[in-house]
C-alpha cells in the first residue's frame, strides 16, 4: 500500500524558493522552520509555507516535485501566485505554533 505525499514550496522573506516533497506536510514545515536539519532552507532562512499540492500517492508527488524543479523561477512564481497571490504563509493555517512577529 503507498502513502500519500505533498509536493511544497518554501519562501524566505526575500523570496528566495525551495521545493520539496513530504509524506508529512506538518512535520517537515515545523523541520524547516525550526532548522532542525542543515542544508538549503536553513542556510537561507527558508521558512515560509507559500504552496502545496496534496497527492493520494508519494511516486506522484515526487514525479511533480521533480517537475516543479525543472521549472524557471518565474514559472515557479506563477504558480505560488496563481493560489497565494499575497505569498501568505499558509503553514500559519496548520501549525500548532505562534505567528512570528
């Protein structure tokens, strides 16, 4: 039986982007924030949840992620836009955390 899996992508402050994929949306987010693990997002302070996708298998999410990755920044952009045209941090709406100020 396969797990589902999420396809994210990630903004700092500035903007600067990563795309991931997950099984568990949650904990990873909470990983990057908390720069629990060293590597891209914590380096750039990468924290900000901008964009998701939910797939009911993990081989599909990574096959987009790959996708995604493949993709130009503006290409990239487009598509955080066309969902979260703010760049709101949607992780706020799951994560049993304060809002930073």
């Amino acid at each position: 039986m396969s797990t589902g899996g999420y396809v994210y992508i990630m903004a700092s402050r500035s903007r600067v982007l990563y795309t991931g994929v997950t099984s568990r949306l949650t904990h990873r987010t909470l990983q990057h924030r908390l720069k629990t693990v060293d590597g891209f997002t914590s380096r750039y302070n990468v924290q900000r949840m901008v964009y998701w996708e939910r797939y009911d298998r993990i081989a599909a999410a990574i096959a987009r992620e790959k996708q995604i990755k493949g993709w130009l920044r503006a290409k990239k952009v487009a598509l955080i836009e066309s969902k979260n045209p703010k760049w709101k941090d949607l992780a706020e709406e799951f994560l049993p955390m304060k809002k930073e100020k």
